[in-house]
C-alpha cells in the first residue's frame, strides 16, 4: 500500500523512493527484515526492553495511555507507531521526542545505503531504520505496535519482548491475515514469546481465546487474559481493576468512548505487571496521571479550532475518528447512541474509504443514528474509495436506510451541505479512515 502523503516535500519524497524498493508493497515475512537487520548489526539485539502490542483495533491507544503512565514516573520513552496522521514524523519518538527531519534524513540515507537495492518493503526499511536509532539512543522502555498480523509483521523479530499485549481482534487486512477469527488470532498471537508474559484485553469473539492461550502454552509464556486472570468492574466515575490477588480503584480514561475504559484497563494491568522492573518503581499514581492524560489524535477527538471550525455556526462540534472496520463501526455506533440519548444535537457523517476496506460493514452500525452522510474520496490517497462510489455501495447496500447518502467534493463542500441540511446546531463526525483524519489534522492542530 503506498504510504501517507505527507506535506514536507523531504519527507514525501522519502515516503515515495521507499515504497519503490518493493512495488507489490505488502508481503508479510521476516527474511527481509533480518537480513537487513543483520546487516545494520543487528540494532534489535541492543534495544532497551520492549512492550510490543498488536490487535486489530486499540493498539495506539494503549501504547498512548502506556506513554503518559511511564513519563510520569519519569521513565523515558522509545515509540514506533503507525500509519501517520499528518507527519512521518509521528512514527518515530526517539528518547520521548519525534525525531526531526533531517535527523530521518540522515538515518534512512544510511539504511539505504546498506540496503543497497535490495527488495525490501517500505515498512521493513522503516521498522530496521526505528530500531537503528532506538539502539543508539538512551531510553528505558520502547513502546512498539505491530504494523498488520504479527506473526510475520516486521516489529515481530524481537526474541524476548519484557510484555506482548494483544488488544480486541476484529476483521481487517483479511486478504494477508484470513476471514475467520480463530486465522486472525493465530497471526496476531505470533508476538506471544517463550517464557514472556502476555496480556491479553476484553474480546468481542470469544473464540480467538483458545488460540491465544494454545499459542501460549506451547511458548511456556505466562497469560494474563481478561475474564480469567484479570477483569475489571465499571462505575459511575472509576472502575475497579481486577488481578489473582490484588485490586484496584482507577480513574475513567480520559479518551473519549467506551471501548477506552477496556483499552485504559488493559494498559493498567500492562503497567501493573512490571512497576518493579526499573530503577524507578512505578506507583499508582502513575498509572492514574496516564490514564487521565493520554494524547492519541484522531481517536473521537473534538476539534477545537482551525477553518472547519470557522465554517460552522454557533453550536455546532465537529469530531473525528480513524475508525475503518467492523468492530470501529460498532464502537462508533454505540458512541452515537449515548450522544442521541442526550438529545442534544443529531449526528451528520463525513465519510471516506479506502478500497481495501468493507464501507457496509463499518457503516451498517453507525446509519440509524446519522441524520445524513457526506461520502468524499480522501485526498492525496491513491487507494481511495472515490466518492461516488463509496455513496452507492452505502445506498445500495445498506439495510438501514436512516440517512440520507450523497457524494460531495471535498471536506468543504461536506460541512456547507451539512449547514444547510441540518435543522440548527448538529454534531459532525468525520470517520473512515487514518488517511482522512490526516487530512482533516494537518490544517487544525
């Protein structure tokens, strides 16, 4: 898949030459990966201990949450997320920093180098490149989120990892990972390691569980999965954390939606298990600043200023999320549902996709709560679903027909129609894709 556009010519420029060592793009393996690994000498072998995570959905935000937890016990930070919102930038924070341009610059001109043409993915080239600098740069923990899978994800050649956690399976990517749950699971569980524990976060398919803990029986890798080992009670303003011997009272996250409760949990029970595993113990109190002060964009994020807001009337919010898939399009609808049983404002969508996701199975959920949907192709995005397109596959597919569905030529143009459609002030979310959120952060941060 060609990477996100990003604005810094330099970077852009970077991102382009990248994905022209391997035009197929994706093609899950570890050859390409340890061979240039082993000819950077090997980096991944010197790296401070690792929390790696993989999942289908929930994976930035528990490395989100995880960051706040560790800063404020005064830990510092390697992070390797992906894709992308606005700058290439954010996928690689260096000693709690974002790398700067020319210091990328300089170091993919070196793994290049050594590369020297070889096939490689652009993934690959850029998780070898992450560990080169994660290798040489102090810090106490590396924070690492697998990119698609796990099993053959390139972040996957790391031997003994200090956690694995696995957030909630759902569908996507099926075309490398399989259609069934249990196929799904079995790729995502290849971060489980012999004798490393593993997490595991509440699940919407309860049969991925036996893989999980088939895989983590033959590895000898202790397993803390929810509804056996840890579990955790919600009420009105805290929820009670559950361990084999041990409790405790936590604050509600501070991310916004009800999938974050579990996301939040599962990054506490994470923390829980290794507070005595650094010079600076973590407390509690940690583990409760990070949970209230996690950053993670484009997560049902509230925008706050920029000229979309300019557009809009008094009264009106505008809100993204990078939700694309199934189980985002459940979480998104149940969001939809408690903003509806306010009564306060009606929800009108902005949606764009990609052509490798399913548009009825994220949308189906979410139609009946949206009052019309705005359905635009994502700018800069050769792999988009045009908008056109997008509009009659919805029309035509959808069995609920709560909303009125019509393509529009930009974000614009979408939120002028939604003025113009609604009857007064109205909550405006725009969802579908990491890609469009990009689009949408890089003008209003």
């Amino acid at each position: 898949m060609p990477d996100h556009f990003d604005p810094d010519p330099r970077l852009q420029a970077l991102l382009d030459r990248l994905t022209g060592y391997y035009p197929r793009g994706i093609d899950p393996g570890l050859g390409r990966t340890l061979r240039l690994l082993n000819d950077l000498g090997n980096p991944h072998l010197s790296m401070p201990p690792v929390i790696h995570v993989a999942g289908t959905n929930g994976k930035g935000s528990i490395v989100a949450y995880l960051r706040a937890i560790f800063e404020h016990a005064g830990l510092t930070c390697h992070i390797m997320t992906s894709p992308h919102l606005v700058r290439f930038n954010e996928r690689l924070v260096v000693s709690g920093h974002e790398m700067e341009t020319e210091e990328i610059v300089a170091l993919f001109d070196e793994v290049e180098a050594v590369n020297d043409g070889q096939e490689t993915t652009s993934f690959e080239l850029i998780t070898a490149a992450g560990f080169l600098a994660f290798s040489r740069n102090p810090a106490d923990v590396v924070l690492l989120e697998v990119g698609m899978g796990g099993r053959f994800d390139a972040t996957n050649v790391i031997p003994d990892p200090l956690l694995s956690v696995i957030s909630v399976i759902s569908r996507d990517h099926t075309k490398f990972l399989g259609t069934e749950f249990e196929q799904i699971a079995f790729e995502k569980g290849g971060i489980i390691k012999p004798h490393c524990p593993c997490i595991v976060s509440p699940q919407l398919h309860g049969e991925v569980l036996p893989v999980f803990e088939q895989i983590a029986s033959e590895k000898f890798a202790p397993m803390l999965m929810f509804g056996k080992e840890w579990s955790f009670d919600l009420l009105p303003e805290s929820m009670i954390v559950h361990l084999e011997d041990n409790l405790f009272e936590l604050p509600l996250p501070n991310l916004v939606g009800s999938h974050q409760i579990q996301n939040a949990a599962t990054a506490a029970v994470a923390a829980l298990q290794i507070t005595d595993d650094f010079i600076e113990p973590i407390k509690l109190s940690d583990i409760e600043y990070g949970l209230t002060h996690a950053r993670w964009p484009a997560r049902l994020q509230k925008i706050e200023r920029g000229p979309f807001i300019n557009l809009l009337p008094f009264g009106y919010e505008l809100w993204i999320d990078g939700g694309h898939n199934d189980s985002c399009g459940q979480v998104l609808a149940r969001q939809a549902q408690k903003w509806g049983e306010s009564g306060d404002l009606e929800l009108h969508l902005i949606l764009g996709m990609l052509n490798t996701k399913n548009p009825l199975e994220f949308y189906e959920p979410l139609s009946p709560f949206a009052s019309s949907t705005a359905c635009l192709s994502i700018p800069d995005q050769p792999l988009t679903l045009e908008a056109e397109e997008l509009a009659g596959i919805l029309q035509e597919g959808c069995s609920e027909k709560g909303s009125s569905i019509y393509a529009v030529q930009d974000l614009q143009k979408a939120i002028e129609q939604i003025i113009r459609r609604s009857n007064g002030p109205c909550r405006i979310l725009v969802t579908g894709s990491l890609y469009l959120m990009g689009a949408v952060l890089k003008d209003h941060q």
